[in-house]
C-alpha cells in the first residue's frame, strides 16, 4: 500500500503534536490545518486519504468542515474521523450526520485511534477504486444516490434509461449496477437481459431500486439476473452497505477465482517446461541452452525497468522458445553434419509447430510472438515469415540475441563452442542484418555486468542502446 496522506485538523497545537505521536506508527505523511477553514483549503488543493477533525475550533468547526466537504464533489469521498471532548450520543449524532465515517473521543485517541484508522483506509481505498453505475430515468433519484455513493467514496456514473447505460458498458465496464425498473426507451427488464446476455457482463452485481414492490416484479428480476432487490424509498446508508457487502462478496470470489486460474495457469506451464527440457534431454549438446537463453532475457527486461509480469513472461517465453522442436525428429537434431536443404525445411518448421502449441492456451499469448519470430532477421531474411526492422516484435528481437549468443558459445554436434570474445565480436558484426542493434546493445549492457565473462565490452557499444518496454 502507498504512503497514507492524513490532514490533521486541530487548533491545538499540543494535541496536533500528539496526534503526529499516536499516528507515527502508520509512517503516513502527515499535514496540519489549524481550524477548518484553513483544513478545507488544503483538502481541496491536495487530496488527502483521510482528515482528522477536532469539533470546537474558530473560523469553522469540525461538523462545518466535515459537511463541506461531503458537498464538494473533489473532498466529498474523502472518510473523515471526529475527534472531540464531546462525547453526548447528541455529538455523536451531529457527526455522523455531518458525513463523518467514524467519531473517537480525544480520551480514547491514544488507545484506538490507529485501530478506527486500520478499519477505515482500505475500505476507503476498496471503495475509491469501484465504479457503480446508476440508471434511473428520474434526476432526483439519480443525483440523490449519486451523491451518497460519491460522499461513501465510490465512483459513480449515471445514465436516464437501459439504453443510454448500454451505450457506456460499450467503452467501461463498472464493477457494479444499480438500475431502476420503469424507464423509457428500454426498461429494467431489458436491460437486465442484455447485460446477462453478455459475458463480459454477466458477472456485474445487479441490484433493482424500484417503487414496485409487487412480488412477480422482484422474482421475474431476480430470474434475469438480478442479485438483489431494493424498494423504493430506502435508506441511502443502507444502500452504501449493500452495495459495499456484495461487492466484497464479488471481490472474494474473484479473487478466488484469479487464484485458481493462476494454479491451473502455473501447472500448465510447469508441464510444458517439462516437455522442453525433455526435448533438451534429447541432445546432449542443447541442454540448459532454453534456461540461459530465459536467464539472458530476463536480465536484459531487468535493465530496460519492464515491470515483474513483463519480466515473467520473458522469462518463460526463452524457456519455450524452441518448443516446436518436439516435432522436429532427432535425426535431424542431432546430425553431426550440415543440413540437407529438405532437413533444413522440417527444421524451419519449428517456430509456427510451437506457436501452434502455445495459441490454445490464453493465459501464454503474450510470449507466443517470441516463440513464433525469434527466427526472423532483422533485414527481413529470417523464417517462418520473413519480417524485418520494427515489424519484428520487440521481445523476439531480444529473443534472437540471447538464442543466438549461446548458441555461438555452445558446443553443437557440427562444431564446438566459440568463446565469449569471439561470440560477441559476431554479434557486433551481424547487427543492422541479422539482429536488431539496439538489442545488441542492451545485451552488451548486460553481459557487460555479468563476472567472469572475459570479455571487456566496448563502451560505445553499450552507450548506443535505446530500447525501452513498450
């Protein structure tokens, strides 16, 4: 979690200092307001995560300042904590009338001041990243629930009827719905089918707010789709919380379901890891090559700054680069001598033979251009398809540096392994033809951190590299 930004709110300053004090423990970056009009200034100019407010202060007290920020649409998802001497269920009252979303006495501050603030930030945080759709053809109806998800912390969007909602599910997709049942154009009813009838869709929460509270009208919307129904007029904080409630509910069982895709996702990978490195076992002389050849790339995704998926998914895209050689026989491997032109033919087959491998599984689509092209030249007289220059994608010009450096340094059964020198000389002499020089480059950068290679690389050489993820 990032750094909490928290805008204390006293005209004491003994007790600002105090709660600077009580709060260390959360390594938050703090700012002070000495009253609530100089506390609403700063909210309003810097978002803050959470305001801290005394009650009994000049200028604006702490109900004043709570209240005008929950009417201001930049402050108003902002939770804001009461602190005061006043502890009357009447103060109480008045806070939490306010907007407050929670009031600590200044008696109790030092005992669970942290603890309220722990249970606040990530359900402020869970709710600043949610956006809830809300469909209703009456304008009251909708500013009304608009402004009280708003002033909870969520994202809201509205739209008058089914129809003009549909419009927008077309470019974002919220992670909730709130939809009324009589509307003009398309009603609740239709809209409910058509979002169920897509399944992109069809995993929204959709939750009913109609005046009907006839008992066909809430069954036929729950048999369409609905997850909830909610009668009109009903209690905004209710709302807040149903809406809260089944988006966690939602949240979990995506959660859990990421995590059973990630298994699945990691057992399928594992297996077809297995079968490269039986592949390699094959030939005493290609061993190790799919590991180094992943080791290499994920040390030049390093230097780039890609980010840890990217990094994975080269990392595993140099471990199944050579994949389709399972269907490549081992006489052909393992010939000793030069490959007739037919043999050269069958071995050429081999990228488009893994990347066939590789396409039904979605989850590995990212690497398969890796697979598929890292045979292609950047001067355009590679296999299977013969691209050139930036047509190649980037990850399968890197691809082709790694594999063809260590298949310089590796003994084969025709020839025996050149050294480190005389390997990377080649490189410089094949970039702009073979490889892509920027590519060269960035792994001269690499090797260049790499001990006991031997070889000293020439700074020019590294300072001409400019590639970067994107």
């Amino acid at each position: 979690m990032t750094q909490a930004r928290i805008l204390i709110v006293d005209d004491s300053r003994m007790m600002r200092r105090g709660l600077r004090k009580y709060l260390s423990p959360l390594r938050a970056e703090l700012t002070e307001a000495v009253d609530g009009q100089e506390g609403f200034e700063l909210a309003t100019k810097c978002r803050f995560d959470l305001v801290i407010t005394d009650i009994d202060m000049p200028r604006m007290n702490g109900i004043q300042l709570c209240e005008r920020l929950k009417t201001t649409p930049a402050t108003r998802g902002t939770p804001v904590i009461m602190l005061s001497s006043f502890d009357s269920d009447a103060d109480i009252d008045r806070g939490f009338q306010a907007g407050a979303s929670a009031y600590v006495t200044k008696d109790e501050a030092r005992s669970c001041l942290l603890e309220t603030i722990d249970d606040i930030l990530p359900k402020a945080a869970f709710r600043r990243n949610r956006l809830i759709l809300v469909v209703d053809d009456s304008s009251i109806i909708r500013r009304m629930v608009e402004n009280g998800l708003a002033q909870a912390g969520f994202q809201v969007i509205t739209a008058e009827n089914g129809r003009k909602a549909l419009q927008f599910l077309q470019t974002r997709r919220p992670d909730f719905i709130l939809s009324d049942i009589d509307m003009p154009e398309m009603n609740g009813f239709a809209f409910c089918e058509a979002v169920h009838a897509n399944p992109d869709l069809a995993t929204i929460p959709f939750v009913v707010m109609s005046a009907n509270s006839d008992r066909s009208h809430m069954l036929r919307m729950l048999r369409r789709g609905a997850t909830a129904y909610i009668t009109k007029p009903f209690n905004l904080d209710q709302l807040v919380i149903l809406v809260e409630k089944l988006l966690s509910d939602q949240f979990q069982l995506l959660l859990k379901e990421k995590e059973r895709l990630d298994a699945d996702r990691k057992m399928l990978l594992a297996s077809i890891t297995s079968l490269a490195l039986a592949l390699e076992a094959r030939d005493a002389y290609t061993r190790g090559h799919s590991e180094a050849v992943a080791t290499i790339l994920s040390g030049m995704a390093m230097l780039m700054g890609a980010s840890n998926p990217e990094i994975e998914a080269l990392t595993i895209g140099g471990k199944l680069h050579d994949i389709g050689k399972i269907g490549t026989r081992d006489s052909i491997l393992q010939k000793p001598g030069r490959l007739t032109d037919e043999e050269f033919t069958i071995i050429k087959q081999h990228p488009t033979i893994g990347a066939t491998i590789l396409k039904s599984i979605p989850s590995l689509s990212d690497i398969i251009t890796i697979v598929l092209h890292h045979h292609e030249r950047f001067d355009g007289k590679g296999y299977p398809e013969g691209l050139s220059g930036q047509k190649i994608s980037q990850w399968a010009r890197m691809a082709a540096v790694a594999d063809t450096y260590h298949a310089l340094t590796s003994d084969r059964p025709y020839r025996k392994g050149l050294p480190c020198d005389q390997a990377l000389q080649v490189l410089e002499d094949v970039q702009g033809s073979q490889l892509c020089p920027d590519c060269v480059a960035l792994f001269f950068k690499w090797i260049s951190t790499q001990e006991n290679t031997g070889y000293l690389v020439p700074q020019n050489l590294i300072d001409q590299g400019t590639v970067s993820v994107g």
